[in-house]
C-alpha cells in the first residue's frame, strides 16, 4: 500500500516532511513524496535518505486561497489527489492549507453517496480511552442532517480505530434533551431514530475529556474551537506544570523522579502523537495534519493512515452511510 504525502504543504516544508516520511518509511510504510522535484531530491540528500518522488511544480501556499485548486492542476495536493483517484496510491496525507486539500479532494475524488458535505475528524485523549469529534472545522453552518451523517461516520472510524460498541452524543449546553440551539434541537430526533441505542443523547463540554460517548457530532464552527482551545489549554498547562517543576531545587528534584510518567501525560495531549485528521465523506482516504506539524507528527500522520487504510476504513464508511434509517 502506497500513501502520497504532499510533501510541499506546511509551515515547515519540505523539510520535516520528508524527515518525517522517511521516519515512516523505516516503520514499514511506503511513502511517495508529491512536490518540487528539485527542492525534494536535495532535501532527501541533506537528510541521506532516498523516498520515490512525483514531480509537482507548483503548491498551495498557507496564506491562498482554497479555490485556487481549481486552476492550479499541478500544485502537489491536486497532483496527489490525482493520484488517489487513478488508484496509484491508497491514501493522501497533507499538512498543508486545509482548505485547499478538502476542495482538492472534494473537487477530484468527489463525496461519498448519501454525504451531503464532509467532515474533519478530531481525536482527543479521555479518561477512558479516545474520543473522536466531528466536525473539526469542515463546514461552519450545518444542516440537522449533516450531523446525522457525521454520526454514521464517526462510528465507522471508531470501529476502524478498535472501538466496536461506541456511542455518539450531541454536543450541547445541557443533557436534557430539551436542551440546546435550533440545530442541536432539530439534530436530536434525527440521531435518534437513525442511530437507535447506539445514540447515548446530548453531551457538554466536559464530555468530550471524560469520555461519556466515544464519537461526538457538532457543527464545525462550534467543533474548531472546542479543538483550537483543547490544544490552548494543554500548552498552557504544561506550561504551568514546568513552570512549578522548575521553581525551587526540591521541585526541580521532584520533577527529575517524576520524569517518566510526566513524559507519558506529555505524549497523551500532544497534537503531534495523532498526527492528522481524516476527510470523511469523501471518495478516498485524506488525511489533513496541523500546518505547524513536526517530524513526528508527519511520521505518525502516514502511520495512521496505512493502518485505516488497512483496516477498511472506506469500505466502514460506506456502509454506515448507506445503512442510516432517516
């Protein structure tokens, strides 16, 4: 199995990307780097590493404008989409514009039938496990139908991630099921009756991290900034955290004792250990990663995706689209 990284996207590129799909390549995945050809063989000198190359002359910069795919055919992330689409890759990674990859993908791969518009999964750690949220920021104004697509969704990825009996709750500002604005009032007879026992109703803020339902619906406005001030909050903590680790000998004592396991609750809240977000509802596997992604993060972006992929990811979605009672 194949992934096309946009080697070209990102605030850092090409050089953590091709760092990070060589990382990937030593763990088994086979990486094609989509890009500048010239900028990538040197960069794949500097790092001594070899990595097959498609040339793409042109990229999507972060500051341009998503419609721009539209006519720019042979910037890196349409390159790769083609790529997916003719069926010489399985799966497309990019860490670049956001915008530009879902209208890349939606423009060349199409959606899914039975999906009106696609969704951004996000994962967040839980006391019990994961949590995944959709949307992450695709589509700022929903309709109540579209959740009850990012519902069937969520699920399917959550059974693809292991998690076979999860749950889905609607992200609300109470539990009651009267609770909520017009969306979130319209959304909950629909989940409901298409979902059946496995919709466990709504859910707050808190839920999210206790981990009440493992797959939560919401719109991608509300959904981007639970996810911009999860990652806010986790910075400033751990910043706090050092901050009272460092203060005095005995807590510079402590903290060396205390090292390994602070080392681990690091790991649980970094951004970089998910890597990236799958596109659902889109005709192909499309994984979208932060633009300030590290090496590590692009690594784990490939690994995550030759493992979804892997695990029928498409085929899940698929059929809990075509399986939804509304």
């Amino acid at each position: 199995m194949r992934i096309a990284l946009d080697a070209m996207g990102g605030d850092r590129a090409p050089g953590v990307t091709v760092q990070g799909a060589l990382l990937a390549a030593r763990e088994g995945v086979e990486v094609l780097l989509v890009g500048e050809e010239t900028r990538l063989k040197e960069e794949l000198a500097r790092q001594g590493g070899a990595l097959p190359i498609r040339h793409a002359p042109d990229w999507i910069r972060m500051e341009e404008h998503a419609t721009e795919v539209r006519r720019r055919r042979e910037s890196s992330i349409v390159v790769a989409m083609d790529l997916l689409k003719r069926g010489e890759v399985q799966a497309v990674v990019s860490m670049g514009h956001t915008g530009a990859t879902m209208a890349a993908a939606l423009f060349t791969l199409g959606r899914i039938k039975g999906v009106e518009r696609p969704a951004l999964l996000v994962e967040f750690p839980s006391q019990r496990g994961r949590t995944f949220l959709l949307d992450g920021g695709a589509n700022a104004d929903c309709r109540p139908s579209f959740l009850v697509q990012f519902a069937a969704m969520g699920l399917a990825y959550a059974e693809a991630s292991g998690l076979s009996q999860a749950k889905v709750g609607l992200l609300s500002i109470g539990e009651e099921e009267g609770k909520g604005n017009a969306l979130v009032l319209e959304a909950y007879p629909l989940l409901k009756a298409a979902l059946g026992e496995r919709f466990y109703g709504n859910v707050e803020g808190r839920d999210i991290f206790l981990g009440t339902a493992e797959v939560v619906v919401t719109d991608g406005f509300t959904g981007n900034v639970v996810l911009k001030l999860a990652e806010g909050e986790a910075k400033v903590l751990l910043g706090w955290i050092k901050e009272a680790l460092t203060s005095s000998p005995l807590a510079r004592l402590g903290a060396l004792l205390a090292r390994g396991a602070l080392r681990r609750v690091r790991e649980r809240v970094d951004p970089a250990q998910y890597g990236a977000m799958p596109l659902l509802g889109v005709e192909g596997a499309v994984f979208v990663g932060h633009g300030s992604a590290d090496a590590l993060a692009v690594k784990n972006a490939l690994l995550r995706a030759k493992r979804l992929v892997e695990g029928g990811l498409m085929d899940r979605v698929r059929s809990a689209l075509a399986a939804l009672h509304v």
